[in-house]
C-alpha cells in the first residue's frame, strides 16, 4: 500500500486517538455507565403495513423490574422526526408502514426485564396491502402510504432537446441498471445514555453525525427548549452516514424524563438491520447517443429510488443522483429525471457516496459499452467528451474551474498500461481468466445549492496553556481528529502536547454543521484561514505586553513563543505555560468565524454543487468459470481532491471507501420480500473480510489546483467509493465479454451468461 504526494513526514503523524483505539482503552457513547441505570428496548412492528386497531401496554408495566413503558399517548411534543420534515412518527398511533416503526418503549433494571416486557405488549394489527415496490407504489390503485400520495420527490432537468440529439447519433446504447439496498456496517450499532439532569435538563450521550440538529429534533418531540438539551456525540464506532438521522434517541429521552434515571438502549444488530436506514436501491435506465467520432451528442436518464417508508434525506439523495447524471462530461442534449418512491420497505436515506453510486455505476457503464460499440478506447473516448477546466458543472452551473477529471484520468490511463498486460498473462490455472478495467467519477462536496450549509469554529487560548480549537463536528471513524491536529501544528508551527481539540458537544462548541457531504476537513480549514492571523496576532501581542520583546521579534513555536526561525538547540522566551500564567486579569483570547460552504451563483436545480473531487479507479479481477466467483487483484485509485492534509487519513478514506465498494459490487444487498428483511444479521449478509480485500492498493493524490483556486482541500470521505463498482464491472467483461447491468454481482448470472462455446476458447 502506498500513498504518492509531496507531504512532509509530519502529514503521516498517527491520529491522536489511534492508540486507545486499537488497545481498546477507548470509552465509546455505548460503553458508558452511570448510577442508576436503566435499560431501554423498543417494540417496533412486525408487520410492514397495517393498521393499528390497539396497544394493550397493562401486562407489561406490572412486570416486576420495569420503570417505564411509553407509547404516543406520553410524547408531550411533535409525534415525529426526520433530517427534511418530519413525517416518521416516534411511536405510531394508527398506523404502522414498515418494520421499523417504533410502537411501544420500555425502560427496566435489567435488559431481559425489558425485553420481557416488550413480549407482554399486545398490539392487534388489521393488515393492509404491502408495497415492495416502487412499480406497485406508482400503480393507480396503489394505497397512498403518506397523505400527498406515494411519490416523495420528483426532480427534473432538460438542456437542450434530446429528441434532435439522438436523430443525429450513429450509435446508441439503451440500458437498465439495478443498484442493491445496501447496509452500513458500522460495528458499534446504535445506542448510547441519555441522563437527566438536576435542573432539568438532558444529557444525550449517543453518537451522531449532527448534534445540533438531533437536539433541534429531540426539542420539539420533547417540548424542551434547545438548549435544555445537550448532545454528546462523539466518538462512535462508525457511521457512513447511517447515523445521520435519529434512531434510538427520542426513546431513551422519554424514557428518561419518565424515570428520572440515565437510561442505555443499545441495539442488537438484528435491530439495527430493522430500525437503520440502508443506502437507496435505484432502478436507472440511461439512453445515450454519440456520433460516428465518439462525440456524445444526447443522454436520457430515468431514475427510480426506493426510499422506503420515510423521507429521511430521501430528497437530497436524489437530486445528488440527478446533479451527476452526466459526471465529468460534456453533452449537449440532456434529460433527466428522477423519482424518489414511498413503499413499505426499509427507510433509505445517507450512505457513503450518497447517490452517487448508484448514478456512476450506470454512467460509466454507458461509456464503457459506446466506446467497445466504437471500437474505440476507452480512455480515449472518455477524454473526447471530457469537461474542461472553465467549463459549467453537470447541470449547468458555475463551479470552480478544476482539471481534475483530464489529471485523474491520465494518472489512471499511466497505472493501466503499466500493469494490465502483465495481469492478464499471468494467469495461473485455466479455469480463471483476468480483466482489467477503469472508471471515472466526479463528487460534489457539501449540502449543495438551497440547502442551509452552515459552518464555524473557534480558537481560544486556554488558560492551562493550551491552543483549543472547537468545532461542531463528530469524530465518527473518518479521522477528523487528526486533520484538525494536523493543520494547528501547520499553521502555529506548534506540537500536539500544545493542543486541545473539543468536538461533539453541543455544550461546549460553536455550530459547525454535520459532518457529512464531504464537508467536515473542507471547513475547518476554511475555518483556521479565517481565524488564524486574529488569533497569532493576540498571542503575540500578550507575549510583547509580559516579556517586552516586540512582536514583530516573536513568532509562534513549540511549546511558546520564539525570537527566530532557527529553533533548534535553543528554547522558547516564554512558554505558552507561562504565558498563560502571567496574562493578566480580564485578558483573554477568543476568535470565533461562522461562514457558509461555498455554492454556485447560479445553480438551476436544487442541491447543485460548486466544489468537486475527482477520481479514476482501475480494477484488476479474476473470475473463476467453474464457480463464477469474481476475486479482485488489485484497486488502484488517481484521486485530485486538492492539498491532502493527512495523508495517513487520506490514505485510510480511499483504501477505505473502495473495500466497502467492493462489498457492495460483488456481495452485499439487504434483500426485502413484501416488506421484510430476509436477513437480519452478519451470518447471512456478508461483507468483505480481509481475504477478499486485493492485496495491491494504490492511492495517487493529486495535490494541484488550478491557478487562483483558494478553496483548498476538498473531502474524500466519499469519493473512494464512487468509481470501483464500475471499475470492477468493466474488468469482468474484459476477463469475460459479460456485461453486468445488476449489483451485486451474481456468480450465477456470470456463469450462465458464459457459454461452454466461449469457454473452449480459453482452454
């Protein structure tokens, strides 16, 4: 494995919570315990759609051991929640529309008290038709799962006149693409403490990608005022978005409230496979057209989303989709359209990639069968239509000039022709056969146009001494810590034992927005370039006002404040110990900056983008024919998201991303039949292990940015994920001259798809 940048060595530092990470001293939300402790569970339906005649809760709360049982009846606010609106009820009432929908909440003295107790509900359901799919749901006599009907979000964009277009092609390739429900994985599930307070207030312990806006929510179902109520959110064992919306919080909260004691509910995986949200299966049929010189001329594109029962950010996945329907290249005829369905399957809403995915996995699959319909290469043809460094975003937009796309695609083009040959000689056994292939992506970073994307920090000298900077964001497993630890030292020249970072609580820092979209490295750098000169400036200033020495003669440093650049063999005039020690009475240093992520000016569909990443992915696989079992060989991934910042941290998110990608090409899919999960738990829903992760993983980060560009880092959180599918795809049908159209892939399909004919060629 290896990472190829300019970076000093002091970019490859081991992130600040690693050690008590891999020891395991390190005390998770789910770990914590307190005095008096309860234990919570949650009924939730088994039925996918019915309508709830009663809920007979009586046997329950005469069980010995339990404190609490709560329905709709004692929610004293807004009986709902969601990230867009609310229609997801906290406990149902009348009707229930999935698996997941919360009936009856429990706190007792024990888990198996409250889980007993929870067998002692009885809830007496009439059931009503199951919509287990986005085709029945669109049926005219479909039953209406919410009240404006069963279509959640329906956007659309037209540039140009498709119909002209493709009279003009030559060529046209037409296809249907299903991408698979898909689960988050995380390894902590779920859970947390949530204590009340004394003074009536309410401690949230519970990991979550937005403490802000889970404490917005928790106010209006608990009728509290905001700022009664504080979040802890970090750290947590993992997220990938599925931690975005709220899951077990309100429940533990009116538990608590009803008990006046802490109460933990943590969830059982099985319960976490019913209760979380899933990445979003789409249905994406792409027509496209080019001429007899490969020019791409009209591209039509429908998109199907399953969303579930909710909305959740159902929405914003989909115009994400929709935004990157064309990706990097340039298409004068366009159309697209997106539905976004209500059904009685399991809540879909943010997961890595956020749509874009599943909207790459059938773009690059249009480029791959044009250019093979061309006779044409497929780096060649992709760089034929390629976007240029001034011109507009997919759908139009002002964003700001990059050539990440022409710099991605001749870095993977160079890896490519570099290995393929020797990968596809050395096979060894002649049942397996190899391939080779490439994709290309690009990621808008941020919420997007429309879409309130607030951000803000502070620096503050502490009074042990200390250079704290606060930021609203979580530690969920990405390595925020270490990005933040990083660009201080960077920028005050100072060490880590100088450092406090405060994060994940509501209490204690400014609003900084989630950290999702890619957005969490982005804006504390955009943060620390708004506070940094202030913020030297005052301590230099205190250091001139105690020692007498000018400012102008002092520079920050380790441990204090120095006379020249040349530190070394020499120690500070002043630490910032006593520096600390010695400021005066009333004196203190804080700089706070609150600003919003960069958007287009003039963005024509809601959530456009401003700001990209861009990435190639080339795939190394071998297929065995006997079995039809697809192992990868290698991933290696051009990645140009700006200056890298920790490069250990960069190195993880792509390496990262692209083995969750890997799981999701070629294993992983929550199957649902008429509304129920037909796995529940690890045994029967595999991930990658590290046996199927390709032992050859290479990372490639193009630092560059264009002239006059001051946007510095963008995130990569995401864009790891993005292009492997395709990629991986595209090598099967090089090993095998298969097209795959569905995810995951199917050794089945591969193998029938394989005739004995084609075989004896490669005997």
């Amino acid at each position: 494995m290896s990472i190829q940048t300019s970076l000093s060595e002091m970019k490859r530092r081991v992130r600040p919570d690693g050690p008590e990470k891999v020891t395991g001293r390190m005390k998770y939300l789910t770990d914590l315990s307190f005095p008096n402790m309860l234990y919570g569970k949650i009924l939730r339906s088994r039925e996918p759609h019915a309508e709830i005649l009663s809920i007979s809760v009586e046997e329950a709360r005469k069980l010995p051991g339990v404190r609490a049982v709560v329905t709709y009846e004692d929610i004293p606010g807004l009986n709902g929640f969601g990230l867009i609106f609310p229609d997801q009820p906290v406990l149902c009432e009348d009707r229930v529309r999935y698996v997941g929908d919360a009936l009856v909440a429990v706190a007792a003295e024990t888990e198996e008290m409250a889980e007993q107790a929870l067998r002692l509900v009885e809830v007496e359901y009439k059931k009503l038709p199951v919509i287990d799919s986005p085709e029945k749901a669109l049926q005219p006599d479909a039953p209406l799962l919410h009240p404006g009907g069963n279509i959640l979000h329906h956007p659309y964009y037209q540039k140009g006149d498709v119909d002209i277009g493709f009279q003009e092609t030559a060529i046209i390739v037409e296809e249907t693409y299903e991408l698979p429900r898909q689960m988050h994985a995380y390894m902590e599930t779920e859970g947390g403490v949530i204590v009340p307070e004394p003074d009536g207030k309410l401690t949230v312990y519970v990991g979550t990608q937005h403490g802000f806006k889970d404490r917005s929510q928790l106010a209006r179902i608990l009728a509290m005022t905001e700022t009664d109520i504080r979040v802890v959110s970090s750290p947590m064992g993992g997220s990938f978005g599925g931690k975005d919306e709220l899951n077990i919080q309100p429940y533990g909260a009116l538990l608590a409230l009803a008990t006046n004691c802490p109460v933990k509910i943590h969830n059982s995986r099985p319960e976490s496979v019913r209760a979380g949200i899933k990445r979003h299966p789409m249905k994406i049929t792409m027509k496209t057209g080019v001429d007899r010189e490969g020019n791409i001329l009209a591209h039509k594109v429908k998109i199907i989303a399953d969303t579930g029962a909710y909305a959740t950010l159902g929405p914003a996945v989909l115009d994400f989709a929709v935004e990157h329907a064309p990706g990097p290249y340039m298409i004068p005829h366009v159309e697209i359209e997106g539905l976004s369905i209500f059904t009685n399957n399991g809540v879909a809403g943010e997961f890595r990639g956020f749509g874009g995915n599943q909207i790459t996995f059938a773009l690059e699959g249009q480029m791959d069968r044009l250019a093979d319909k061309l006779n044409m290469d497929p780096f060649l043809f992709r760089l034929r239509n390629l976007r240029k460094p001034e011109d507009p975003g997919p759908l139009g937009q002002k964003i700001a000039p990059t050539n990440g796309a022409l710099d991605v695609l001749q870095a993977i083009e160079r890896v490519s022709k570099e290995k393929a040959r020797d990968w596809k000689q050395g096979t060894p056994d002649k049942w397996k056969v190899r391939g080779t292939g490439m994709a290309l992506t690009m990621h808008g970073g941020g919420l997007g146009i429309d879409r309130i994307d607030p951000s803000g920090g502070r620096l503050s000298f502490t009074k042990a001494g200390k250079i704290e900077a606060a930021f609203g964001f979580e530690e969920c497993g990405q390595g925020l810590l270490a990005v933040i630890e990083t660009l201080l030292i960077e920028e005050f020249e100072c060490t880590e034992t100088d450092i406090k970072i405060v994060i994940g609580d509501t209490t204690l820092v400014p609003v900084s927005g989630s950290s999702t979209a890619s957005r969490s490295t982005s804006m504390v750098w955009h943060a620390l370039q708004r506070m940094k000169d202030s913020f030297r400036k005052q301590i230099l200033e205190l250091a001139q006002l105690i020692t007498g020495i000018s400012s102008d003669l002092l520079r920050m440093g380790p441990g204090g404040l120095w006379m020249s650049r040349d530190m070394e063999g020499s120690s500070p005039c002043i630490t910032f110990t006593e520096l600390a020690a010695k400021m005066p009475s009333g004196h203190s240093i804080t700089i706070h900056t609150s600003f919003n992520f960069p958007t287009s000016p003039d963005a024509t569909v809601g959530g456009s983008h401003y700001l990209y990443a861009f990435a190639a992915v080339m795939a190394q696989v071998e297929v065995d024919l006997l079995t039809g079992k697809v192992k990868v060989g290698a991933i290696d991934q051009a990645v140009a998201a700006g200056p890298v910042v920790s490069s250990l941290g960069y190195l993880g998110q792509i390496e990262g991303g692209g083995v969750m990608s890997l799981g999701y090409t070629l294993m992983e899919e929550a199957i649902m039949e008429k509304g129920l999960y037909l796995t529940d738990n690890f045994d029967t829903y595999f991930i990658p292990t590290i046996c199927d992760v390709p032992y050859k993983t290479n990372v490639e980060a193009i630092e560059k940015l264009v002239e006059g560009d001051t946007f510095g880092p963008r995130g990569v959180g995401e864009i790891g994920t993005v292009a492997v599918a395709p990629a991986i795809v595209r090598a099967i049908y090089d090993a095998t001259g298969c097209w795959v159209n569905k995810l995951p892939v199917s050794p089945e399909f591969l193998l029938k798809s394989v005739s004995l004919g084609e075989m004896q060629q490669w005997i």
